[in-house]
C-alpha cells in the first residue's frame, strides 16, 4: 500500500531503499506501458489515416447534407407543394357540401383551371407531408365516386398521427370494403379505427359500424360489447341514441 513521504524525505534503511528503488520502477513500468499505448495507438492512426479521414468525411457529408436537406430542399418543396394543393383542397370542400358532387371530387382529382389536382400532388411531391395529405384526399374522393378499390388504395398509403385523420382515413377503408363485399375485412378496419383515438367523435361512430358488421357477421356478443361500450363511455355521442 502506498504510503505518504513528506517533501525532502530521503530513506535511511536498506528496507526503504529497497522499496524506494521497487516504487520508481513500477512507476517507470507505468509509464512506460502508457508510452507503448500511445505508440501503438499512434502507430494504428499513421496507418490507418487515410480510412479514418474517408470514415470523417462520409459522416460530416451525411449530417451536413440531412441539414441541407431539410433547409433548403424539404422545406421549400414542401411549402410549394401546400400552395399547388390549395385549388384541388378548395374543390374537395365544395365537394362535400354541393349537389353535384362527382364533378367536383373529379375536379379535386384531376385538378381544374390550370391548377394541380390531388394526384398530381402525390406525384410531383412525393415524400412531403402535401403528398401525404393528398392520399387521404384522394382516396376519399374516390370512395365518394365509389371507385372503392382505388379508395382503398390510396387511402391506405396515408399515414397520420392526427387525432381526427388517422381514425378516419381506416374508417373509411372500412367503408370502401362494406361496399366491396368484404365484410371481414370493414370490420378489421372499423375497430382499427375505434381504436386509435379515445374521442367522442370517430370512437362512438367506429364502435357503431363494428358492432352493425359483427351483428352480420353472427358475432353477436363482439357486436353486444361494442354497443355497451358506447352506452357507457359515449352516452352523449348520436349512435348513444340508437343502441
């Protein structure tokens, strides 16, 4: 166990001299490995520099190029994208309140006036957010146009977190397939879509549509649970009033 010498201390006996003499050379033992890790460590990066500087170089070009990206690609496209979509959404809402409505989801789609429609946005914008919200614009236009395979297209290729636009877009899938005679399937998607969200808007209303499709489907106590569910979590929601 190393011991404390006061400044000056000089040994006196052979034990301490011997000791004295065992301390410098493990001490010079020390800093004599610490001296061949350095060496070799040095020895490693002399050689292997050249590989060290690509393996730099690739990471700063990644990082540097993932900013650029996001500045000065991602951001504008993504900015363009919104107001060359702004004619094709504007036609979409005056689709869901009008009489004739197929002309104007067809205008949404195709786009009208020298404007862009919904899939010219998904094609030119691909990867965006604009692109994204395109699909579900899409595929609902055309589940109102009762292309329902096409509705089910494109509607599964949007993705969203929204608390109101997620549930939809699988609720409307499931939609898609009730008319394509697909019951199993609307019912998978109508309990995909009760279940993402817990609100009193697309939870009642997917719970109604899954506990209607069980009840044909001859699962009866699925579709009884479903009901209950709504009776006591959404007494206030519109399909309340029907269970």
């Amino acid at each position: 166990m190393a011991t404390y010498k006061k400044r000056g201390y000089k040994p006196t006996t052979k034990v301490e001299k011997q000791h004295d003499i065992e301390e410098s050379s493990t001490t010079a033992e020390v800093f004599n490995t610490l001296d061949e890790g350095a060496s070799k460590t040095e020895a490693f990066v002399e050689k292997n520099q050249k590989y060290i500087f690509i393996i730099i170089g690739v990471v700063a070009v990644v990082v540097l190029g993932t900013i650029g990206y996001r500045e000065f690609i991602a951001g504008p496209k993504q900015t363009t994208a919104m107001n060359d979509m702004f004619q094709a959404q504007k036609y979409f809402d005056q689709a869901t309140t009008a009489v004739e409505k197929d002309s104007l989801y067809n205008l949404a789609l195709n786009g009208g006036e020298g404007k862009y429609g919904m899939l010219d946005i998904i094609s030119e914008y691909s990867g965006t957010d604009a692109a994204n919200l395109a699909n579900y614009y899409a595929g609902t236009a055309y589940l109102r146009l009762k292309d329902y395979e096409k509705a089910v297209e494109y509607l599964s290729d949007f993705e969203s977190d929204d608390e109101v636009l997620a549930p939809l877009a699988k609720g409307n899938i499931g939609d898609a397939f009730v008319q394509l005679n697909q019951p199993e399937d609307a019912l998978g998607y109508y309990e995909k879509a009760a279940n993402m969200r817990d609100n009193a808007f697309t939870t009642p209303m997917y719970l109604f549509k899954a506990g209607n499709i069980a009840l044909d489907l001859g699962k009866a106590s699925k579709a009884l649970s479903y009901f209950e569910k709504i009776k006591t979590d959404y007494p206030n929601a519109t399909e309340a009033a029907n269970i």
